[in-house]
C-alpha cells in the first residue's frame, strides 16, 4: 500500500479515529512536513485531530510545541543527552549488557532476548539517566509491564496513572536530589525555567520515547538478523561495521506507523496537492524510509548503506532528542549478543513469533533464541579471567 501511495498524489485518508487528514508517504513530502514551519503540532492542541487510538491525549510536552517555546523546553536538556555525555555511558552499557546476557547464558541454552535483553537494557540505562532509584520497583514494574505492554488506547485511557508515577519520582528526586537529569529538571524548575506542568510533562514524554522505542527497535533489528543469517554472520566476523548497520536497521525497521499531526498555518503545495489552512497532516516515517527515489533497492536490508540519511529519528526541530542515546543501546545490544552467544539463531520457526498490535511502537512478544551454551559459558569465562 506505501509503495502505491508513493507514486499518487499526497493521499487523504480517514484514521480509525478523528477528522479526515493528508498522508504523507514519500521522503521528500515526509521530510518537508517535519521541518516546514508552516506545518504545526501546537496547532493539534485541543482537536478532533487524526489518530488511532479513541482517546486525544493533550499535554504540554515537547510533542504538543513549536518553537520558540519548544526551543526553550528542549535548550533544558539539550546538554543531557549530547554525543559527548552519552558517549561517556557506553562502559556502563556494556557492563550491563553482559551482565543481562550472563543469565541468558546460565538458563541456556535458550532465552528470550525480548525480555531479558530488549526491555531491560534501556529500561535500566535510562532509569539512571533520569534518576530513577534501582529499589524503586513499583516505578520499573509499571514501565516493563504497563507501558511497554499496552495498546494506544489503554495507554490514553489512563493518563492520570501516568502522571501520578512521574509525579511520585519528581517528588523522590526533590527529597533525593543526584546527579541525573530530574534532578537537573527540578532545579530548572526552581530558577523559574519550566513550570511544574511543562516539568510533567516532559518527564512523561522522556519516560515513554525514551524507552519503548528503543526496546521494540532492539527486538525488531536483532529479529531482522536472526531471519537473515548470512548477514548476521558477516556482523558476527565484522564488528567495526555494526554502528553503519545500525543506521540501516533504523531505516529498514518499521518501528511507528504514523508521526503525531501537523496543522498547515496556511495553504502549502506538498505532494501535488494543495494542503488548506486548518487541515492536518500526517507523515509515515516507514513509508519514507523505503522510498526507492532516495534509496535505492529500498525494501532490501542492505547493512553497508551509504547516501541520504534515513528518517528513523525524524528531522527538524523536533529530531529525537535521545538519538545518541538510542544509537548507542542498539549497538551495544547487537554487539554483545553477537559476541556473547555464538551459535545465535531461532528457537522458533518464524511464523510462531508473535507481534505486539496497538502499541505506542511494533514490536514482538518474545524472541526465542538458542545458542552454544558451551562456547558462550566459556567465553563468560575468558570475559571474567581478563577482568581480573
């Protein structure tokens, strides 16, 4: 259906919920509505506006500005989540990513990489990053089980849940300041940069992207090379081209369907059709990133890719925040599997693998794999020998 909309003018369509809005499916249109100033999110602020669950979720986060407001918001944390900070995680990851994997190793040799490698990977880096205590269990409980599992509809549906586990951490990190990034929020906060809604707000918007994106993109790329071992081997043999095989797998995985709408402050020619004032646009990021106009053999994973940068972390004003964050737990996750468990395939036929429907991002279940549990419990040991 994408590769038929690309080649038709820009498509109206009627989502399963809200007013009728524009599509936008090809990488140019998609690209242009991102960063097009004259295409609004501030604008969908209080209206029937087009998406896939049936409740409207209105906040004051990042995703509901433009600039300059989003510009003073985002300025708070820009500094957080720079390639240099970010960069100074990667031995706490690595860390972390073997110490998750030593247990796949000891229950081997089989294990589920969604929920013993995906989910808890980033669950934990980012509850340090935000400050979120590791005996605070009712707050990680409810980011595993609740979040990461529900629909868009249950999630909208209980906004007032949502708020009231952020309210209770920002309240922990007041009394327990550290040296994380809430905490780094609340003093904001008290030199009068961000209000106590904004605060909410962002902190909820950080808790969510940050994490269940980054979970369902593990599942997806170590899935996509699991049912292509030619490649996965090559990764295995070649290391150093894991981080260039990132970037593909953020192309090639369809990880969301639609970004959040963008109302036209004015009539603009996009697409060959003329978008009116008022009405809303939506982009599919997927459908953009598999344009064959922009890259070539698009529907191919092709891990040494060069050209045009794909749209997987968006663009604009409003390109992910945590990109440097996501791009480093992705290839920590990759690198350690591949190293950690040699022998790495399906303990499953594909067709039995089950996928996540009406989530915030499409993700799998599980993802059983088998391994040789002796060569991995040996190379557990070499790890353990050199560290001493």
């Amino acid at each position: 259906m994408y590769a038929h909309l690309r080649e038709q003018p820009l498509a109206r369509v009627r989502p399963a919920y809200g007013q009728e809005a524009w599509l936008a499916t090809r990488y140019a249109d998609v690209r242009q509505v991102l960063s097009d100033p004259r295409f609004s999110l501030a604008a969908a602020v209080g209206r029937d506006k087009p998406r896939t669950g049936a409740e409207a979720w209105d906040q004051v986060g990042l995703m509901s500005l433009d600039p300059p407001g989003h510009t003073r918001l985002r300025g708070l944390m820009t500094k957080e989540f720079s390639a240099r900070r970010i960069d100074r995680l990667a031995d706490r990851a690595r860390h972390l990513a073997d110490q998750l994997l030593d247990r796949v190793v000891e229950s081997g040799p089989r294990g589920d990489l969604v929920g013993l490698l995906a989910i808890p990977l980033p669950l934990t880096l980012n509850c340090e990053l935000f400050g979120v205590p590791s005996d605070h269990s009712r707050f990680r409980t409810w980011l595993e089980d609740t979040l990461f599992g529900s629909t868009v509809d249950e999630l909208t549906e209980q906004p007032a849940t949502i708020t009231t586990h952020v309210s209770e951490l920002l309240a922990l990190r007041r009394g327990e300041p550290g040296d994380d990034l809430i905490t780094s929020l609340l003093r904001a906060g008290e030199r009068g940069e961000v209000t106590e809604d904004e605060l909410l707000a962002l902190v909820v918007d950080l808790v969510v992207a940050g994490f269940v994106t980054v979970a369902g993109q593990i599942t997806a790329s170590l899935y996509h090379l699991l049912t292509r071992p030619r490649l996965l081997v090559r990764l295995s043999e070649q290391p150093e081209t894991i981080p260039a095989a990132v970037e593909e797998l953020l192309r090639y995985v369809e990880l969301l369907d639609f970004t959040a709408p963008r109302y036209a402050n004015e009539d603009v020619e996009l697409g060959g059709a003329l978008v009116r004032a008022g009405e809303p646009v939506l982009t599919a990021p997927a459908a953009a990133n598999r344009d064959p106009a922009v890259f070539p053999h698009a529907d191919h994973l092709v891990l040494d890719r060069s050209g045009p940068p794909h749209l997987g972390f968006g663009h604009g004003a409003h390109f992910c925040l945590g990109a440097h964050l996501a791009r480093l737990e992705l290839r920590v996750a990759i690198e350690t599997a591949l190293r950690r468990l040699p022998g790495l395939r399906l303990a499953v036929p594909e067709d039995a693998l089950r996928w996540r429907t009406g989530g915030i991002a499409n993700s799998l279940h599980e993802l059983p794999v088998a391994f040789d549990v002796t060569r991995s419990r040996a190379i557990r040991e070499a790890d353990r020998t050199d560290g001493a």
